[in-house]
C-alpha cells in the first residue's frame, strides 16, 4: 500500500508539472526593443512590445507594440521548437543580417519548448549574400492583472 502511494504522488507531481508548462507558456512576453525589426513580412519599429499567442494553444502570435497610440501590431504564425536544455531566460532572438533585424524565435524561462518563425521572403535573399548574426533581448513574463 506504501509503495502504491509513493507511485500515485510521483505520477501526480509530474502531471502537475506537465500541466504548468503549457499554461506558463501562454503568459504575454513584455520585451523592451531598441531596432526595428521584421516580423513575418511587417517591418515594426523600435519600442516596448507584448508578444502573445493568439489564443490558448494557438501556433499564430501576436506582436503588439505597447509603448506608443499607433498600435502597431502583427499576427504571425509560428511552428514548434525545442531546445535541448531549459530555458533560464525567457527571450526573444532576433537574425541580423548588416542591420536588418528578423524576429525568429520566442522562448520561456523554465521550458524546452518555444516558438519559431518561418523565414520571410527579405530574409531568404538577404541570406544568399551574407551571413546572419543572432541576438537575443532577454524578456519578462506579463503578470495577468485581476
């Protein structure tokens, strides 16, 4: 009977755990960023940006500048990614190309899983003729306000 209460609370911490994950995933990232970048195929200027999934469990991000009345803002779809380690950070990394910057992937603190965006069509010819550069701007989880 002791053993089988041991199983059952070693089975329950870890569907605990599976299920944080997936809900702290779904937190906005508010990220401060200081370049113009492309998102998709939107070019969106510098300034404090929130970026979100869609809906829960949603692939499509929304990436909304938050520091400005204009309301700049994009949908982009993105795929799965997975990282080999957790993240201790969450981040968003960018591919530099001369001074072109392109959002590529978004990642939580205390996940392996993350988000990645296609490569836009600028993006592939700028490819052919230079090499990228990666920056990442580390980012904070938007506390939901009750």
């Amino acid at each position: 009977m002791k053993n089988r209460a041991i199983a059952v609370s070693i089975l329950l911490g870890l569907f605990l755990l599976a299920a944080a994950a997936p809900g702290q995933a779904q937190q906005p990232l508010r990220v401060k960023i200081p370049f113009s970048f492309v998102a998709d195929k939107v070019t969106l200027p510098a300034g404090e940006y929130m970026v979100q999934p869609a809906r829960f469990g949603s692939s499509v991000l929304i990436v909304q500048r938050i520091d400005s009345h204009q309301g700049e803002a994009v949908m982009v779809t993105t795929y799965a990614a997975a990282a080999t380690d957790w993240k201790s950070q969450s981040c968003l990394v960018f591919r530099v190309y001369d001074d072109r910057y392109f959002l590529s992937e978004m990642w939580i603190a205390g996940t392996r899983t993350g988000r990645q965006l296609p490569t836009s069509p600028i993006e592939k010819e700028l490819a052919k003729s230079e090499t990228s550069q990666e920056v990442i701007l580390l980012a904070s989880l938007q506390v939901p306000k009750h």
